[in-house]
C-alpha cells in the first residue's frame, strides 16, 4: 500500500459541484488500495476576494491578521470535501497548515517551509482514513499563523509527499499537463509529456501558471516525481516532471503579460519591502547608474499596476508596464544568434523588444503589452512548431 498525495487547485474545487466530482475521485482512489492524502487550494477567486475586503477596510492591513483572513479559504475548502466524501461513504478527516505540522519561518505573505512534522497525518492515515490538508498555509516558529505565497498549496502538497515518503505527488487543475505554450493563446501548443525539474521551475519563474516554482525546487531537492493531470480526465494525458527526463533545445515559450519595469536610485530596501507585501515577486533585477526591476504583478489583486506605480514615485522611482516573453529551453545563453533570431521573428510581426535578459535556461525579451500576444503566437510557432 502506497502513499499519494493529490493537489486540487481553486479551478477543480470552485463550487460545490466540483467539489463533490473531486471527492468521487478521491473516494475511488483510497478504494484502489493507496493511502491519500489530498491538498486543497481555496474555491475559486475566494482569496483574491478575502484580501479585497481586507483592502476596503484598511489600505494597508496588518500582515498578521492579513495572513489569519486568507488562511480561512483553504479551510472551507478542506471541510466542505471532508463532508462530501463522508457522503459518498469515505472516512475523511480536515486538518489546517499547523495542525498538519507544516513550520515556515517567522514571517508573513510568502514564508518559506523550514519542517513538516505529520504526526497527525500519519495516525489518520495508519487507521485508514482520508486526510485532506489545507494548503498555502503553516505554522511559524513563532507559533503564528502564515502563509506561503501564490501557489503555495503546490508547496504544500510536495513538501508533505517528501515528508510522508509519498511514491509521487498529483497536481490537479483545469489543464492536462505542461504545455509548450499557453492553449489558450497558442492553440498549437503541444502538451509536454515529461520535464526535468530545472526546466520546469524556469518556465515558472519565467510565468507559466501550471506550478509553483517553489514546489518544483522542494521536488527536485527531495527526488519527488511531480505529476501534472486535469481533474475528471482519464485519457491518460499528463505531464510528469522528474530528474531524469530530456527536453528540447527549445521547450516553450512563456508569457508574462502583467509586468512592471521600475527604475531609478530610490530606496531599494523600502521598494522591495513594499512589492513583498503587495503581492509582486521580482523577476529580474540589475544594477548599473541606477536601479532597474521587472516585477510580477500576477499575485497582486486584480494585478495592480498603478497601485505598484504609486508604490515606484513613493519610493523614488519610476514604473512602466511591459510584458515578457521567454524562450525556455537549453544551453540558450550559449547561442549567440538567438536574440537576432528573436528579434528578426519579432520584427516581421510589428514587435520591438525594449530590453532582454537571458541565462542558460531562458532567454526573456521585454516588450509592450499589447505585443504580447502576438509575439508569443509567433515566437512559438517558429522555434517549436516549425521546428518539430
């Protein structure tokens, strides 16, 4: 009898009809003979709702009791599915973060997973029942209440299939796996039936929505096969990330759409400090005459740019919106004709890149939103498409 644990994101639970499809499929799991452990994520847009209402209360509300309101939505999201499945016959038993051992550092809006002590899970699953965990969320080592940032419940999920010694972890949502592109924006886009762990944390990182970058590394560095499905879908299609696999010279191609460019000689502490607390992640940050940071806006509610704009002028600095696109694949900081390449398939299209950055995993081109689009339909096409 194996250990699985299964990760349902905010799409596969976003009401309760969805949420019972997911307790049928648990329940017919645990029946299979596993022992199941089943990570949640809130229902819906229910997290982004929660931090609005905190915003109307207060601009800026305390991080603390930040943290205590957001947390609720992952817990309604773990009871409501105990019941579901205790209605289809199954023993099921919700536990929050801390009560699932789950310890972070001592801080609030992104804490980081220092240990994961199940001591409780590990009884429940001993007396064969289900266990469903609450995710994004543990327990500082100052006994607080936290939270692990966007796509945290993905960090969750990997962390306790290292700590229960798990055979692989399931990531559920509404796509059948790692895609070569966006489907919804590059309609050929091919599905990805393997990925090393390297090459999937810089597509997220670069801003593919699939999976958390954080969790990727947690997987790489405990040796966790992470398995990418569509909740409902029994075709068989999946993506499985693991150690082994050998991807393409050229894998993806990854768009950021809500990006802003700061820059100035500001206070760099106090703009960080800030873009932490509002949800940003920095991307790419360089120092010459003057500072110069692309910053994520897709954890930012509603994706803010001039709520980051005024946080820029605060601080000293100036804020632009662009977009990124990134060519993810391998040894591409080593092939000095790329960016030509890019550049030229960008220019046919009526794109400029207004900046670029690369490494051996990703090579990324700035650009004006309403390029994006385009230029990654584009880019994808000739690299990968053209190319197979």
């Amino acid at each position: 009898m194996g250990t699985v644990v299964m990760k349902f994101g905010g799409s596969s639970v976003a009401d309760t009809a969805r949420l019972r499809q997911v307790a049928e499929i648990v329940v017919q799991r645990h029946k299979s003979g596993d022992r199941v452990v089943v990570v949640v994520s809130a229902m819906g847009k229910t997290t982004d709702a929660l931090i609005a209402q905190a915003r109307e209360v207060s601009p800026a509300p305390q991080q603390r009791e930040l943290d205590l309101l957001v947390t609720a939505g992952e817990r309604i999201s773990m009871t409501l599915l105990s019941m579901a499945i205790h209605e289809l016959g199954g023993d099921a038993i919700s536990f929050t973060g801390s009560q699932s051992g789950i310890i972070t550092e001592p801080s609030h809006q992104g804490a980081r997973i220092l240990e994961v002590k199940p001591v409780r899970l590990i009884e429940a699953l001993e007396s064969g029942r289900i266990v469903i965990v609450a995710g994004y969320q543990g327990v500082s080592t100052t006994k607080e209440v936290t939270t692990l940032g966007r796509g945290g419940s993905d960090t969750t999920a990997v962390a306790l299939a290292a700590a229960l010694d798990a055979e692989a972890c399931e990531i559920y949502s509404d796509v059948d796996g790692v895609y070569s592109g966006d489907p919804n924006v590059c309609p050929q886009a091919r599905l990805l039936r393997e990925i090393n762990y390297e090459v999937m944390q810089a597509m997220a990182l670069a801003g593919a929505k699939v999976l958390n970058a954080e969790a990727v590394e947690f997987a790489r560095k405990a040796g966790i096969t992470i398995v990418a499905r569509k909740t409902g879908d029994g075709s068989g299609r999946e993506t499985r990330i693991h150690d082994n696999a050998v991807c393409s010279d050229v894998t993806a191609v990854v768009l950021a759409r809500s990006v802003s460019r700061i820059y100035g000689t500001g206070c760099l502490s106090e703009l960080l400090a800030g873009i932490n607390s509002m949800g940003g992640r920095v991307m790419e940050l360089h120092r010459g005459d003057k500072f110069d940071l692309l910053v994520d806006r897709t954890g930012i509610p509603g994706q803010d740019a001039e709520r980051l704009a005024h946080l820029a002028r605060e601080t000293d600095f100036v804020a632009d919106e662009v977009s990124v696109v990134s060519v993810i694949g391998n040894r591409l900081a080593s092939r000095p004709s790329l960016y030509a390449e890019i550049d030229q398939i960008l220019s046919a299209s009526g794109g400029e890149i207004r900046g670029a950055f690369a490494t051996d995993l990703v090579f990324s081109v700035i650009i004006e939103p309403a390029q994006a689009t385009v230029a990654v339909q584009t880019l994808h096409q000739r690299l990968i498409i053209d190319n197979q």
